[in-house]
C-alpha cells in the first residue's frame, strides 16, 4: 500500500537558538522580543534580528534611531559573551535544539515559536486589511531613514528633500528628493500600499512631463528574498505588485522603480544616480 509513497528525508542542518528579549519599562515584566542568537555544532553564535525596521519605526516614532543603535550595542555584547546578555533590561532564553535545511530554517523556526509584540505588527502590516498602522506614516518613516542616510554622507542635500513643486499656478506636488538631475518618491511595499505607490508613480509621471528632473526614481522598501519575517506568500504579492508598476512605467524611459531592504541601500542609489545625470 505504502510502496509507492516517497517520504522527503529529514533535514540534516542541527543548531541551537534562544530568544534576546528587551523590558522596555524596567521590573513591569513586559517583554519584547529583539533578537534572536544561534549557535551551530561547532560552536559558532550568529545573532538575527527579530524586529523588522519599519514596525520599529511604528513602535518607537522619533526614537526609532536610538533604539536600533541599542540593538547593535545588545549584539555586540551578546557576540562577546558567547551568547549570554550582560546588559540590565535584556533577557535571554534557555537554549533550544532544532534542525532545518539550513540556518535561515532554524531562525524561522525560532520567530514562529516566539510570539512577540514585533511579529503581531508586522502580521498587522504585511498581512491584515485593516491595519493599525498608517501607511502614510510608514512611508513617511522610511522617507526620513533615507533624508537621514544621505545626509550622513553629504549634509548638502538637506534642502533637496520634502520640496512642494509647482506645476502650475495652483498646483504642487510633494516630492521626496529633488534636484534638477534627479528626483525619488518614496514608499515602503507592503499588501495594503498598491494605492499609494500607483499615486507616487502617477506624480513622477507628471514631474516627467513638464521636465522637472532627467530622471526619476521610485525607491520602494521591498524585504530581500531570505528575510526572515515576511511570509512567502505575502512576498509573492508584493513582487507581483512591483512587477505591475514596472509595466506601467516600461514605455517611460526616465523613469525607474528601485527596491532595497535598507535605508542605506535607497542613499546610495540616490548617490549612484546623481552621479551618473
């Protein structure tokens, strides 16, 4: 009866993982999780983060940047003391044995088991039709995370971005980034924001016609194929909405839509496109 049945084989990839949490008010019990440490057979700690950048955006507002340099502060002493936490307020886990096919496997693992605050907004985000969280100010909070990067690299720019340009008399459009070279719209992906990057994409159109800019680029915050916390299936739906926008912008020579994970990654294709108009 069973002869013709093929069973998949056991994933062979082993490794232990414990969970980083953060008391963000002190003795309140409250917990969050932040992060999440690995170790392989041979010892070795890597250590994932547990909170996607926009719902820490979400979460802290304004203190979003203190907060992720926390973070990095929490996994350099975590990589220091082979995995323990000597800083007051973070917690860890026991350690927990697990197999995959590999270490991306065992992280996924590890976030589904944990149920934290950072997986309930980024399910609310991704996933949810009525979301808690607005996307105007998801996109907003990721326009600044670019302002920022740039400037890092060139405070010059300062005055280039959230510029209202007029396209006639009684009409101005809001633009991310403007120069007389280039100009960017922001927007971050997600299931609920089609509308609003269709709307951002519509205006660079009309900033094409009247040739307020050469170029023209819709940077979009798009999770990499191996991010850890966005569902494959949510991903699908996102790239099938870029792949929509593309279309509509294929016979628009002068305009691009341009993903990246990372604020740092959307600087330097500004940098990139500057240099090259």
């Amino acid at each position: 009866m069973f002869d013709k049945i093929s069973f998949p084989s056991a994933p062979n990839f082993f490794a232990e993982w414990r969970t980083i949490y953060f008391e963000p008010i002190p003795n309140s019990g409250e917990r969050i999780t932040i992060l999440i440490a690995t170790k392989d057979i041979s010892g070795k700690i890597e250590i994932f983060d547990a909170l996607h950048p926009t719902v820490i955006d979400s979460l802290y507002g304004s203190k979003a940047s203190a907060f992720n340099g926390y973070i990095k502060l929490i996994k350099s002493n975590i990589l220091k003391n082979n995995g323990e936490s000597t800083i007051d307020g973070v917690e860890v886990s026991v350690w927990h044995t697990s197999q995959s096919i590999n270490i991306h496997g065992i992280v996924k693992q590890a976030l589904y088991k944990t149920a934290s605050l950072g997986a309930v907004a980024l399910k609310s985000l991704f996933e949810q039709e009525d979301s808690v969280l607005e996307n105007e100010q998801v996109d907003n909070r990721w326009s600044k995370r670019i302002k920022n990067a740039v400037l890092r690299i060139d405070p010059s720019y300062e005055k280039s971005f959230d510029i209202k340009i007029p396209i006639r008399k009684d009409v101005k459009i809001l633009c991310g980034f403007h120069t007389a070279r280039y100009s960017a719209k922001f927007n971050v992906c997600t299931s609920q924001t089609i509308t609003r990057m269709k709307s951002n994409l519509m205006d660079l159109q009309i900033f094409d016609s009247h040739h307020i800019s050469d170029k023209f680029d819709l940077i979009i915050q798009m999770p990499t194929d191996d991010n850890l916390q966005v569902p494959l299936k949510t991903l699908a739906r996102m790239k099938d909405n870029i792949e929509l926008l593309r279309e509509e912008v294929s016979s628009k020579p002068n305009i691009s839509i341009y993903t990246c994970d990372s604020e740092v990654e959307g600087a330097e294709r500004i940098f990139e496109m500057l240099k090259a108009s």
